[in-house]
C-alpha cells in the first residue's frame, strides 16, 4: 500500500502545481489578465491554497523566474567548463537564453511580464534590480574568467560591459519574439566575436 504524503509533501507538491499554472496562465493572458482563481484552477486546486503559499501573482511569477534564473547560472558554469572554441560556446549561450526548445518564447514573455509589472511597482522593482545586480556580477565573473582565458580585449571593463551584454541579449530576445524570422539564432554570438573575439588573435581556437 503506497505511504501517505506528509503535510509536508503535499504543501510542496502543490507549490509545484501552482508553479506550472502560473506560467501557463500568465504567458496567456499576462500578469494583468490573469487572476489568482484561474491560476488555482489550472493547479487543480482552491484560491485558498494559492494563499496559503503565495501572496500575489507577482509573487508567484518572481519564484519562477527565480528558479530558472538559478539553474540557468548552474547550466552556464557547465557550458563555461566544456573543452569547446570560444565561438561555439558563445553559441550555446545564446541558445540557452532563449530557452529549452519549445519554451523560449514563454520565458521570454514572462521576462517582460515581471519587467512591465515592476516599472509600476517600487516593491517589485526592488526585488527585479536585486536579481539583474546578481545576474550582472555573475556575468562579468564570468567575463573575467574568459577574457584571462582567451587573452581578449574589452572595449570596457567587464562589469559595464556585462551590463551592455545583458541589455544587448534581453533586446534581440524581444525582436526574436515579435519576428524570428528576421533575428537569426547565432546573431548575439556573430556579434560578439565581430567586435571583440576577432580583434583578439588565437581567441578562437
């Protein structure tokens, strides 16, 4: 006879359940659209229970992006460890910011959910800025690590350059949702080794 879950168990369980709605109903209808009853009732469960975890929609959307956020600077300090050329790992960095195949353009639009929702509330904002500062110090550790690696040169230091790094790859995104067709899949990499990979010899190889 299988065990019975914990109250513990099941309050994680439905975490996730509310989790999975919340992205579904918020990449439909956007984060003004959606309500909390329909995001308890694609979870299979009452508003009560979206309560009894989270505070607000807001709340619910920061914890999911938080969470890629995370797995998303542990799969970059995979690819970073990877014996590949610098052009194909940039590569692979642009197709892991654009999402797993099939869910790029959900995370892209919930991206800009939370962005749009934070530039009307302080308190959101506030918790957005700490996440990007976080991502920005990750990325120019990162810069760092390749540009002792690979003896490049940056036009900038590498914390102002993270930031027009990351500025550069949140725009192409928006473009590559209002019109694939016309931002091709490895234009953040072609960009990035025209202007500084290609000024530094033998990065490369």
């Amino acid at each position: 006879m299988p065990r019975a879950q914990t109250r513990q168990e099941t309050s994680a369980l439905n975490r996730e359940k509310l989790l999975d709605a919340a992205a579904k109903v918020i990449g439909k209808s956007g984060i003004v659209g959606a309500s909390l009853q329909e995001i308890a009732a694609a979870a299979g469960l009452t508003k009560g229970a979206v309560y009894s975890q989270f505070d607000s929609k807001e709340d619910l959307l920061v914890e999911l992006l938080d969470r890629r956020f995370e797995r998303g600077h542990a799969q970059l300090l995979e690819l970073l460890s990877d014996d590949v050329p610098m052009a194909e790992r940039l590569k692979q960095l642009d197709a892991w910011h654009r999402g797993e195949k099939g869910t790029g353009r959900l995370w892209a639009t919930l991206e800009l959910e939370l962005s749009i929702a934070a530039a009307r509330q302080p308190k959101l904002r506030r918790r957005l800025r700490s996440r990007q500062r976080r991502s920005r110090e990750f990325l120019a550790e990162m810069i760092e690590q390749i540009v002792e690696e690979h003896q490049l040169r940056l036009p900038l230091p590498p914390k102002e350059f993270a930031i027009i790094l990351s500025a550069l790859s949140d725009g192409l995104l928006v473009h590559w949702l209002n019109d694939a067709k016309e931002v091709p899949d490895d234009l953040f990499a072609r960009f990035i080794i025209a202007t500084v990979i290609a000024t530094s010899p033998g990065a490369l190889g």
